[in-house]
C-alpha cells in the first residue's frame, strides 16, 4: 500500500532558500533516527537538484514528505517547478542520485517533478500522532535565519496589504514598524510610498530618489542590475524579481549589502495596480558567506598542501633508499674488483720482468699497455670507494684544527713537493666542527690538484687562506697552476669529468665531486674561479657553528 504524506514545503528562490533546505532536510532525516552522516547525505542530494532550480530561476518548491507502505519506510524530498524537463535538471540530478536509494522523475509541458527518497529504520512507530508532530515542529520551528523571518513577514504583508489598500494610515503604521525598508512602485519605476526606514537609511526624499533614480544610493557596479527593477518593459509579467545590491548608509558613508525584493499587486481583472517592495540588509550575512568561502578555500589549500608534502616526502624516502642502494653497490662492485685487479698487476708486472728478454717488441707493448690499464683501474676502483663511503651516516662532527689537517696532508704529499720543489703557503685556519677524515680528504684532493696541474718550468705556489664572515668560514685555496676555461665551471664538479687528456694528466675525474660532496654534507659550499695560465682558486664556505640546515647556495659567497 503507498502511502505519502506531506509535512513541510518551502519556495525555492535564492541561495537562502538553498540554505533553508538544506536545514530542514537535516531535521527530517533527525526526526527518523537516521545518523548525522545519513542526514547530510540526503540533505546534499535535496540541495544539489534543488540548486539547479534556484540557479534557472524556475519558481520551484521542495516538499519533503514521509512515505509509508507494507515493508519499508522513505523520507521523500519532491522538488517541483514550472517548466519541463531539460539539460540543466540532469547537472544535480546525475550526482544526487548516487545518494538516495530511489528516485523518480516526471515531466509535462507545464511542469517537473522529481522526487528522491532515502530509506529510514526508525526504532518506533510513524503514525499519524507522530506525522502531526511533525509538522507542528517544522511549523513552530524558530527562523533559521533573519531571512526566513523576514520573507515570513514580507509574505504576512502582501496578505496585509490587499485588506488595507483603503486605509493609507494603517498602513504606514504597520509598515514603519518593521525593521526593514518597505516601498511601493507604479508602473514607470516611480516611488509612490516608503516608510522611514528608507529616508533613515539614505538621507532622501522620494521625491530625490525619483530625480536621481537611485543613482547615489546605488554602489556603481550593482546600478545597472539595481535598474532592472525600475524598468517596467522587464517586469511587466514576472511573479517576483530580487536582486542583492550595495546601497550607501547616510550616516557612516559604508556601501552595505541589501537585497531588493519587488512584488506586483494586482486587482480583481489581473491587472497590475503598483509594486511591493522591501530592501532587508543582509551586509552580515555575505560577510559571513565570503569568510565561509575563504575559509572552505583554505582548507582546501591546506589540505592539497598536506598531500603534495606526502608525495614529496615519499619521493624523498625514495630517493634515499635508491641513494643508499647505489652506495651500497658502488661499495660492493669496488671492492669486489679489486682482488682481480691486483692479480692483473701482480702478473702482467712479473711477465714484463720475468720475460722481457723472451717477448719480442710488440709483445712487450701489449703487457705494458695491460699493466697501465691495470693501474688507472685501481685508481677508478680506489676513488670510488672512496666516494661511496662519503655519506652522512658516516660523517662524525667534532672540532677539528685546519691547521692540523694541513700539516697532515702536507707530510702524505711531502715527495711530490719536494720534486715540484712547490711552495705551500698556509695562513692561520679556523677550528671547525666537521668529519676530521673527510676534511683530510677535502684538503688532499684541492692540494693534489694544485700539484698535478701546475705549470711547466714553474714552481708550485699554493696558498691557503681563511677568513670569517656572516656566520662561515671562507676557506680559499689558490695556486698559479695552467687554469682552465670560464665555460668548464659548471661540470668541474660532476662525476668523471675531466679538463685535460689522460695522456697529458693521470686521473679519473672523481676528486672534485668528492670535494662537493663532503662540503655539501658540512652544510657548506664551494665554487671555483679560474682562468688559462693564471692558476685557479677554489673557494670553501663552512659554518662557524655546525646545524643541521640546508647549505646555503651560491649567492652566499661574495
């Protein structure tokens, strides 16, 4: 047996009215017992095709209603207006309809109805008693808003109005006692009467308003929409017609938000006699409105906010973990080589001397082409391990004297200074805090390259430099080497690079990148400022007091 009843209906007009069924939606699905997320779910389904009706301006209306028959039990939303079917029903129907259990939709030329209905399980009985309950609650429910109150009582007015059309007095009485601008139009747009309130507000006669057609009052960006309701070819016709206007306050000079609502009355022939209108302030209202909607934008913000930092965190924790793998092979793959390496040494070194008399010329090229190859894979193998072990797990910070580290570097390369008879001048260095080992191996790798590429016939003169500034060391180690082109600083950093032909000068292009690395994992920085035949000057930036920050980049250098 099918079984609905009616309990409560609400004119669709404005986004207020959205706001006013998307309340009572909320209470329906309250009063049957259904939870807060069932309640929303069925007030965004009534609020979606009812916003469409809004937005086409189809004087449409929302009756939510209680189905009743053997098995089951619906709360029923059936929003209807005066047009038939279209494309812009389908917009909120197609999403709402994932959220209700059933719905039905029927059309004529005069008309569309579409009713949702949203399964309930109340735990007591919904009898007639129960549904007049209801209805009595919707019907005694307080405003929801200073709108629903006054759209109440604009619509108590019109009813008022045709009673006292002979009684002008009464109706300025009742009219200046309202809190809002009442007024009425004749068929030109003419003010024929206001209450005080309008006077109040503005600080004009209607006599002014009518000669400046609201021009002054009217902020200029809404004054032409605000003419609209002036223009008597536009209205002709229409039930209703309201628009939100700013409207300039006498006393404070503030343009406060109103809407501006007119109305026909007509006589017993259908004939327009004049307008009804009244201006409410609804200034907090769209203050409250805009705030919600920033609001609702910043969360949204944040909360994009939130999942791009996952996904880069994610990216990170990826990183690391390939960072950490490809150590750990460069490790591996290193060491594992070098035992067949020294066996290559070992006996391409015994046949060059074992068999020197025995090979002939070519054979003995070939073993030393071997034996050399040998070498500078050792070197390569030896450098790479190297550059895998300088990681941050491994870094231990403490306070560490430069000047020790110096001195230290410069009894390892002691036979290569003195067969270069170099000059290594060392100024006074700071105490850091840093990796005593890898600052041995930063200063080894400059210094070593300061000796390797220094000029022919010309001694060695290697200077290293410090001094402090804006909270960092800036460590200089300058030499009067061969240089090198302005165009080779951006890769001289980079793995395998190198400057110069192997013939020319040993290496495997590793040195500097390691150099990097180990300033990097100090938060430092280092650059480099060369030119051909005028030596090179490599520049390290270390802080005074160590953290665990990021290093500052390139623009830190002066």
């Amino acid at each position: 047996m099918y079984n609905m009843h009616e309990l409560v209906k609400i004119s669709l007009e404005n986004e207020m009215d959205l706001i006013l069924a998307n309340k009572r939606s909320m209470k329906l699905g309250e009063f049957t017992g259904l939870s807060l997320s069932a309640q929303t779910t069925f007030a965004t389904a009534v609020s979606e095709v009812a916003r469409n009706t809004i937005e086409s301006k189809r004087n449409g209306s929302l009756t939510l209603c209680i189905e009743i028959n053997k098995r089951d039990k619906y709360i029923v939303a059936r929003i209807k207006d005066n047009q038939p079917e279209n494309e812009k029903y389908k917009e909120g129907l197609a999403y709402a309809k994932r959220l209700v259990n059933k719905y039905n939709v029927s059309s004529n030329d005069d008309e569309t109805s579409i009713e949702l209905f949203y399964y309930v399980a109340p735990p007591f009985k919904i009898d007639i008693k129960k549904l007049d309950e209801w209805r009595t609650l919707f019907r005694n429910e307080p405003p929801v808003s200073p709108y629903e109150e006054l759209k109440r009582k604009n619509e108590q007015l019109q009813d008022l109005s045709e009673k006292i059309q002979k009684s002008e007095s009464q109706y300025k009485t009742l009219t200046n006692s309202l809190p809002l601008t009442i007024f009425t139009l004749d068929n030109d747009g003419q003010l024929i009467y206001a209450n005080e309130w309008l006077l109040s507000f503005t600080g004009l006669t209607i006599e002014k308003l009518n000669t400046t057609k609201w021009k002054t009052v009217v902020f200029e960006e809404d004054y032409n929409s605000f003419l609209l309701l002036l223009n008597n070819d536009i209205t002709r016709g229409t039930i209703t017609m309201k628009i939100q206007a700013r409207l300039k306050n006498n006393i404070s000079g503030d343009y406060l938000w109103h809407q501006v609502s007119i109305s026909p009355l007509k006589n017993t022939g259908d004939e327009i006699l004049y307008w009804i209108g009244y201006i409410v302030d609804i200034h907090a209202q769209k203050v409250f409105e805009e705030t919600l909607k920033d609001n609702i934008e910043l969360k949204h913000a944040q909360t994009q906010l939130k999942q791009n930092q996952q996904v880069l965190e994610d990216y990170i924790t990826e990183l690391n973990r390939s960072n950490s793998e490809l150590q750990q092979f460069a490790f591996i793959a290193s060491h594992d080589l070098q035992e067949p390496v020294r066996k290559l040494l070992y006996y391409s070194d015994y046949l060059l001397e074992a068999y020197k008399n025995t090979l002939d010329d070519k054979g003995i090229k070939y073993l030393a082409t071997m034996h050399s190859a040998a070498i500078r894979m050792r070197e390569l193998i030896s450098d790479l391990l190297s550059f895998s072990q300088v990681n941050k797990e491994s870094i231990i910070f403490k306070t560490v004297d430069l000047n020790k580290v110096i001195v230290d570097v410069k009894q390892d390369m002691e036979l290569v200074i003195e067969e270069k008879k170099a000059n290594l001048q060392v100024h006074n260095l700071p105490e850091i805090t840093g990796d005593e080992r890898m600052m041995h191996q930063l200063f080894s790798n400059l210094i070593s390259n300061a000796l390797k590429f220094s000029a022919k016939d010309i001694a060695p003169v290697i200077q290293v430099l410090s001094q402090e500034k804006d909270g960092y060391f800036e460590i200089e180690i300058r030499d009067n080497g061969i240089g090198f082109r302005t165009e080779h600083l951006p890769d001289i950093f980079k793995l395998f690079q190198r400057l110069h032909p192997k013939k020319d000068f040993e290496g495997t292009g590793l040195g500097l990148a390691i150099c990097r690395k180990i300033v990097e994992l100090h938060n430092g920085n280092i650059k480099a400022e060369s030119a051909p035949g005028k030596g090179s000057s490599f520049k390290i930036l270390l802080p005074v007091k160590q953290s665990e920050s990021v290093h500052e980049s390139e623009n830190t250098f002066s």
